[in-house]
C-alpha cells in the first residue's frame, strides 16, 4: 500500500497549523535522545545513526506519494479522511500551498553518524525556510521519530555488543581480535514488528558487525548508504531440515549437509533431539568427514539457557542419571568439541578450538548473558572467539523509543520577525522531559560532544552539526564504511 504522506503523522497535528500565534513564520525543533535509564548498562553510550536514511526516506515518500500525485487527488484525498476523522470540512489549502511549490521547503541538520554521544545531546534539528511553511516542522515529527529512533537504538545496542566481544578477544584472543567482525550475527529479522524496522534496526547492527540474516538490509545499505557487499553469511540448516531426517537419522543429516557444502563455513542447528548427543557421539562418528573439509562446520544449540548450554554448569538440570560431573551438559559444547577436535592454546593461554569445528547460539542472547559467556569461558581457558553469537529480536526487539528517551521537541519560533526562545519544564516530570531552550549547535570538546543552546542564529551555523538537507536537495550521501570507521 502507498500511503498518503500528509496522513502519515499523529492526528492531533492536522490542527497545529491554525493553533500557533498569528504571525508565526518559523518553527525550529530538533531529534533528541533525552535519556538511557532503560538501556543496558554496557550499551548507555548513544551511536549516532539513521538520519541519512530518515531523510532519504522521507525525500521518496514525499516526492513519489505526494509531489508527483495531482494535487487534486493527493490533496482531496487528505481533505476526504480529515474531514470524516475530524468531523469538519478540513481545508487543505496549506496542503496545496505545499504541492505547488514542488518541495519541501525544510532545512536539516546531523551529527555525523558513528559519532559516540551522551544523553542530552540533540542528533537532529531542523527547521522551516520559508515563512508560511511554519507549521511543516512539527508536522513531520511523527515520521521522522518513528523511522530514526529504532537504528538509532540498535546502532548503540549492537556498539555494546561490539565494546564487549572486542574486549573479551583482548583479554583471550588478541591476535584474532579481527574475528570480533563477525562474531555477532544479526537473528532478529523475524520478531520485529515489520519488515521496515528489521531493515532500519539492521543497518543500525550492522555499524558495529558484518554479520546479518536480514537480506533486506543488504538492499537498503546500497540504496540508503551507497554501499554493497556491507554484510554475509553461511550455508546453514534449520530444525526443518534436520527434523526431516527423524530422530534415528540425523546423523544422516550432518553428512549429506558436508557433502553438499565440501568447503567453507558450514552451521548446522543441532538441538532437535539431543544436542548433547551430537557434541559427543555425532562429532566423533563424523570426526574424519570434518576434519577433511576445508571449511568450519558450526554447531548450532537453539534452546536452554545460553550460557550454560555453551560453557557448562556445576548445577545440575535436565534428565540425566549418574554423577553430574561426567554429564555432557556439565561441560558445555565448547568443552565437549574440544574434547573431541582439540585446538591450540594461544600465546595467552587459552583454548582455540581446531579451525574446523565452532559453535554458534543465537536464541535469547543478551548484553549480560554475552557477557557471562565471555566470563565462564575465560574462566575455563577457552577464547571468547570460539563462539559466535546470533543476536535476535530477543535482545534488538525489546525496545521502544523510550529506551534512550528519544523525542521532537520544537525550542524556538519567530512570531512577526521576533524570535522567542521556547521549552518544556514540566514540574510533574523528573527532569527528563526538559528540553533545551532556543536555537542550538553542538560542540565538540576534549572528544565530549556537548551542547549549547541560547545561540544566535550566527553561532547557531557553527558546530558539529551540518547540514543534510534543504529545500528539496539532499546534502549527504555517507557509505556505511564511513560511519564504521568513525566507531573503531
């Protein structure tokens, strides 16, 4: 479906236009991300993304659904709907005013994207250039905050990852410390709320790591960010697959799989009946099949709890009988791999399994349980490179815009060519709903990006944030490698 764009924001807007004070002849608000209370604590630090993408997209949606449509039509459309919504004869002439002149008569400007902020800092501002488009703005707020808030907060949910993996490389594996690329892998396509959101908050993941399982993404980096090949992946089987073989055969399923794919990374998803089974009895029936390809075959556990299911545990759980100490479970898929394959022991003492055996898990991974993993292996002398780890909906789809505070909030108007510094204080809030006051710019300081408001509109030009957008024409056009390096 093409929706109309000038139905595209909150409803309450389609009266602003008449509710500013007479006069009023520019409106300016600005993207900010208010707040990281309901962040994880290793993803607080704020990655700037998705401003690009919000004004391409916006761009389009305009010029194709609005600007190119008869006025006539596009226009009564609107006209149709809000009179019904509002119960009115809504007039539209602002609508028209807007169709004539072919353009969205808006100014933008951005942060760099990949630079690292803290709360409070605004990512966007943005601005009417001609006098009685003063009410486009706020107009656009609801398009511009629900397409830019979620790769903004998956762009800084997947840094976290990235600080932590690269960290635990360090500390374990630093001469692979390259590896950490590609040790997340984005899982979450099929548990967002739509394919748009798996798209933006992919490019988001894929700021920070060159793994994903959402295919879109690949199309909308070169469209939104002027980049192919920014992503891969591997030959990989899932439980409809391997179920298909039956509980007696599917070892039959591990060879036909190897002989299918000779070389290179193959993932095998390894729970349907015992995945313990597989670390122990397949493995090692299959040993010289694996050894011989020139590739990695990678064991997939999909269920229980992660850190355990990888490392092993002292606690006891599930069904087994006998001494818990010689239970597969109590060692972990890593133990038993290398139990089985072997590995070398680093110039820092730890594991790294044979280059022809991994694992990777990517059911309910989270910040903190990436972090125990990193931990327990450590703790038991493997590499923390020995896991790769799927990263779903799970941990990239538990979010709202709330999660980092991320509001429009208009902060200055001029009203019959006077200026008037505008804001928010509510005496009800606890300090995160106030805003900043005026025109504003952004300045960096000893590597602290902070904030200035109450600037003249002479300061106002100065600073780190730059124009991207103005009157029909975009101004920006970053690849995705850009905004990568910013982030090493």
């Amino acid at each position: 479906m093409n929706y109309n764009p000038l139905l595209m924001t909150d409803g309450y807007k389609t009266s602003h236009h008449k509710m500013y004070p007479a006069g009023t002849t520019l409106v300016y608000s600005n993207f900010t991300p208010r707040n990281v209370k309901y962040m994880p604590e290793q993803a607080k630090q704020i990655v700037v993304f998705g401003t690009q993408y919000t004004v391409k997209y916006i761009f389009d949606l305009y010029n194709e659904q609005f600007f190119k449509r008869p006025k006539a039509e596009v226009c009564g459309e609107a006209k149709k709907y809000l009179s019904s919504y509002l119960n009115c004869d809504y007039d539209v002439s602002h609508f028209e005013a807007l169709h004539d002149l072919q353009y969205l008569p808006i100014a933008v400007k951005s942060l760099k994207e990949g630079s690292i902020i803290d709360a409070k800092i605004p990512i966007l501002t943005f601005y009417n250039t001609l006098p009685e488009f003063y009410w486009l703005p706020n107009f656009l707020e609801t398009l511009i905050s629900s397409l830019l808030w979620k790769p903004l907060h998956s762009a800084s949910l997947a840094y976290g990852y990235k600080k932590l993996l690269s960290e635990a490389a360090k500390n374990t594996d630093e001469k692979n410390i390259g590896f950490v690329d590609f040790q997340g892998h984005d899982f979450s396509s099929r548990g967002m709320q739509h394919p748009e959101a798996a798209v933006s908050s992919s490019l988001g993941f894929l700021t920070s790591f060159k793994g994903t399982d959402t295919i879109p993404a690949l199309e909308a980096a070169a469209y939104y960010y002027n980049e192919k090949d920014v992503a891969f992946s591997v030959p990989a089987s899932e439980h409809a697959v391997m179920t298909a073989y039956g509980r007696e055969d599917e070892i039959q399923g591990f060879k036909r799989l190897m002989e299918q794919y000779p070389t290179g990374i193959l993932s095998v998803v390894s729970d349907s009946f015992d995945l313990w089974k597989v670390c122990t009895e397949f493995v090692t029936t299959l040993k010289e099949q694996i050894l011989a390809r020139d590739g990695k075959l990678v064991i997939r556990p999909d269920s229980g709890d992660p850190v355990d299911i990888i490392c092993g545990t002292s606690e006891p759980y599930g069904k087994y009988e006998g001494n818990w100490e010689n239970a597969p479970a109590s060692k972990g898929v890593i133990e038993l791999l290398w139990n089985t394959f072997g590995g070398t022991v680093n110039a820092q003492g730890y594991k790294v399994l044979d280059p022809h055996i991994g694992a990777i898990y990517g059911d309910s991974i989270t910040l903190e349980r990436a972090q125990h993993i990193c931990a327990r292996l450590k703790a038991k002398g493997f590499a923390s490179t020995n896991i790769v780890l799927g990263v779903g909906s799970y941990s990239m789809g538990y979010a709202t815009r709330d999660n980092q505070g991320g509001a429009v909030k208009a902060t200055y108007c001029e009203v019959n060519g006077i200026g008037r510094e505008i804001f928010k204080d509510p005496i009800t809030d606890d300090g995160t709903k106030k805003s900043a006051k005026g025109l504003m710019k952004v300045i960096l300081e000893n590597n602290t990006y902070k904030l200035i408001d109450q600037v003249s509109w002479a300061e106002e030009k100065t600073g780190e944030l730059h124009e991207i957008f103005r009157d029909g024409k975009l101004l920006v056009n970053e690849t995705l490698s850009a905004i990568r390096n910013r982030l090493v």
